[in-house]
C-alpha cells in the first residue's frame, strides 16, 4: 500500500494491516542502500510475527515502488567524495534526515505511537536519525552493519568499492542479476555462502520489482552528506543494539564499534564469519539477538 508521507509516496507493506494484530508492539525494519522491502528476509520477518510483534517494511523514497525522484537530477558523486575527503559536507537533493521523516511519517499515518526502529546498512543510520529525531516514540533501536559516519572511520576494501562502482553491461534483467551477483558476493559472508540459484533468484525478484540506479546514487550522496550525525547519537537514550559481523568487506567492524561506542549504553555484538548480506545463519544469529533485546524494551 500507498501512504503519502513528507511530501512523497511510501511503499509500504504492514502484518497488521487487517488489523488482526492492534495492541501488538511495532516493529519499523528500514533497508539499506538501494535496497527494497523484500530484500528483508522472509525468515526475520516471520521470526518477529511469531514473537508477538506487527511488522512494517517500506521502500526508502527513490527506490522500489516508493517516489522516484528523478527531476532532483543526477548526482557527481566523484566530486561529493572529493569533497568529503577535503573535510566538506557536500550538497544533497535529500538528506538522511528527511528519509527518517519519511518513516516517521509512515508510523504517523498508521497511527502508532511508539515502536522499535531496526536498520540495516544504510536502514541503520537512517535509523539512528529516527531514534535522534523522536526520541519519546523510539522504544528501541537496533543498528545493523552500518556506521555511525564520524570521519577517520575505515572505508570499504578497495576490490569492494570496484565492484560497487562498477556498472552492470546492459539493463537486461541477465546483465543486472550477473551485476548484483558479482556485487553480494564480493560483500558477503564468507563463512555463510548463499546458493547461486538462491541468490539469483532473489536478485531477479528485486530487478523485475523497480530498477532504479540513479536513485541509489541520490540515496549515497545522502550518506556522504550527513557529517553531523556521529555527534549527535549521544543524545539517543533508548535501549541500542549494535549488530556487527567481523568479515564485513563493506562497513568495517570498527564502524559498528563506534557506533556502539558514541550511545549510551549501547550493546555490541560481533557475529563471526559475517559480512555485509543476511545468508539464513545470519538470520539466525541476529534473531537471537534481536528479540530479546525488543522483549527487554518493548514499550
């Protein structure tokens, strides 16, 4: 479904939307870079149904079937990072900020009022922007592979900022799932390899869902351009928990740590063998995690 939220269209998929779970506490999953809503998996999603909780997903804007925002232009991302480099905040269309304002206008039109807020990548710090943004809704947050975004943290390898900029041969569905499939395996798990035919599989859902490359790169000059947050997550108070792999190629463990490290009284854990993907026994690990602390805080 559709929910028209600060000033654009969210994608928006929610368990509770019959209403069969009111009362239940909420539970606000945010994707990460480019990502979808059905890149969360299905075996987290059911995992937290059956703990007792209601579920929201949506598409970030400019990804998926949420508002495509094309007349914003085409980003230099070159020169953003550059810029970044120099000790510069680069200019952005939209900021990481106002992707926290769309979630929080999602749970504003479903009328909830406090809520977990769980984040992946990107999804974490868009994430912790909710927590800093609404600090008496946020019941708990969890941040996932991300970053807090402080400068002189350590970046991607550099085999792994290749194939991330790299660009797939053609827009024919088999050239982009060739693409992503070069992509999540220089960045996955490599104690917990996905089966090709899975990973394919997925992929080409995602393809045939929305493409939308020009929206990613608006989405990472969002990224570049939030140079406050890091300092600001002294101000999160609610229970936080840090969720770091310790083979992530993508987002170093040392990011997850001081991210950890800059909330008060957040907890870290490091899963061995993790890298920046959800194969099943990252799932599991997570979910391991993850409910008890939501249990702990629920509001």
């Amino acid at each position: 479904m559709k929910i028209k939220s600060n000033g654009v269209e969210i994608e928006v998929e929610d368990t509770g939307a019959d209403g069969s779970q009111a009362g239940r506490p909420v539970v606000l999953l945010i994707m990460g870079l480019g990502m979808q809503l059905i890149a969360w998996p299905p075996a987290l999603v059911q995992s937290l149904v059956d703990a007792g909780y209601r579920v929201i997903r949506h598409d970030n804007r400019d990804v998926g079937l949420s508002s495509h925002l094309d007349h914003l232009g085409v980003p230099n991302l070159v020169w953003a990072g550059l810029q970044h480099r120099l000790g510069f905040s680069p200019k952005a269309p939209y900021t990481l900020t106002d992707m926290a304002a769309d979630a929080l206008g999602v749970v504003d039109a479903l009328k909830i009022g406090r809520f977990h807020v769980v984040g992946v990548s990107m999804g974490g710090m868009i994430a912790q922007r909710v927590a800093i943004a609404a600090p008496q809704r946020v019941a708990s947050l969890t941040s996932i592979m991300s970053s807090s975004g402080a400068r002189g943290l350590p970046s991607a390898e550099p085999a792994v900022l290749k194939v991330l900029l790299s660009r797939p041969a053609s827009t024919q569905p088999a050239d982009l799932v060739e693409h992503y499939v070069n992509l999540y395996t220089a960045i996955g798990s490599p104690d917990f390899t996905v089966p090709q035919a899975d990973m394919r599989e997925r992929i080409l859902a995602g393809v045939m869902r929305s493409y939308r490359p020009v929206g990613t790169m608006r989405q990472m000059l969002a990224i570049i351009a939030d140079s406050t947050r890091a300092a600001e997550l002294a101000n999160v108070r609610c229970p936080t928990l840090v969720v770091h792999g310790d083979a992530d190629p993508l987002v170093p463990l040392a990011c997850g740590e001081d991210t950890a490290r800059r909330i008060h009284g957040a907890q870290l854990k490091v899963i061995a063998g993790m890298g920046h993907d959800l194969p099943p026994p990252v799932v599991e690990a997570i979910t391991r995690e993850l409910l008890p602390h939501l249990q702990a805080a629920n509001p």
